[in-house]
C-alpha cells in the first residue's frame, strides 16, 4: 500500500493544492455543515495524525471548481452555505475510502453549471487531452498505479472511462451538489455504488 510522507504531501499541496484535497474532515458540532472548510485539519503541524490516515490508493475526482480556491487544499471543503461538500464527508466518514486523494479532472475552469462545462469541453477536445496528461501526472507524483478511481457525476465518469478504463478501476457516485438527495440517502447511494 502506497502510502504520504511530508515530502510528498507538501509536493501534492504545491503543485495541485488549488484544485486537490484529502477526504479527511474535522467532525460535524450541532450542524450538519459545521466544520467542513476548517483546513486546520490538513495541516500536518495541528493535526500530527493526518499523514498516517491519508490514502493516495482511492483518488476521488469531481469534474471542475465552481468557484476559486482561496486556500490550498480548499476544494471539497468549502464552507460556503450553499456548498454540499458536507456529504460528501458523511458519506465516506467511517469507511475505508476515508483519506483518500480529492481531485478534479479539468483544471483551471471554474464554472458551476456541468452543461457549460460539457459544451466547453465538445469544442475543444485537445483541452481534455491535456488535462488527462496533468492527472496522469497527478498519479505519478502520489507515486499509485492502479488506484480505484471513484467519479463524482456522468461527465466525470465519461471523461474517465474514455481515457482510462483500459488501465483503472473507475466506479461511479452520484454528484453531492443534488440539492434533493439528503446526506443519509446520499451515503446510501454512494454505499451502494461502491460496493457492487
């Protein structure tokens, strides 16, 4: 098992830390969305126990940001009222795919509608292309091979599948950002996603 020494976590912060994350997330208070954008707990020098917990074995990849990354590490942990990055830490919280590897497949486009995003991407296909190549370069650098790859959403997924199935074991989950999915119906969802 492949797992993240300072080095090599510092490496990933610096180079992808404005589109990338760890699915590690301080506990929930008496809200629901309490404490999901406190960053403090990926920081190796407040929490001495983040690198024995992080897996760059499970690499879970969202499409695009919906907006700017104002801190290193920030994406899936915003704490911004309407975000919905709260279910994604209930549903994997206690589970294996706990500190996995958080990504999104296309850099530097920020939009919040994926039909835009959709759009974008079937008129300019070499864009995809090279953004492949970053995340290939993001597997080299967590140093995995054959990591599962779980997909937030259908165009994450098809981009996935049509440039990587043939070497990685990609499943997919529904996207958080339903706001007519609760968070216990979305960690079924994404239990029974995983497990078939």
């Amino acid at each position: 098992m492949i797992t993240v020494d300072r080095k090599k976590f510092e490496l990933i912060k610096s180079k992808y830390g404005d589109c990338s994350s760890w699915a590690v997330w301080d506990e929930a208070s008496d809200r629901p969305k309490s404490n999901v954008g406190n960053l403090e707990i990926l920081d190796p020098d407040k929490n001495d126990q983040l690198l024995g917990l992080l897996n760059p074995n499970v690499v879970m990849v969202g499409l695009n940001i919906s907006g700017p990354i104002r801190i290193p590490l920030g994406n899936f942990h915003s704490s911004s009222s309407s975000a919905q990055d709260y279910k994604i830490r209930y549903a994997f919280q206690d589970t294996p795919f706990w500190g996995a590897y958080m990504t999104d497949i296309i850099k530097d486009f920020e939009d919040k509608i994926s039909g835009n995003v959709r759009s974008y991407l079937k008129k300019n296909p070499s864009f995809v292309s090279e953004n492949i190549q970053i995340f290939h370069q993001e597997l080299r650098d967590l140093e995995v091979k054959t990591p599962l790859i779980i997909a937030f959403g259908d165009l994450t997924y098809e981009i996935l599948t049509d440039n990587l199935s043939s070497s990685h074991n990609i499943k997919k989950v529904t996207h958080c950002s339903y706001y007519t999915i609760g968070k216990e119906k979305y960690r079924d969802d994404v239990s029974l996603k995983l497990s078939s």
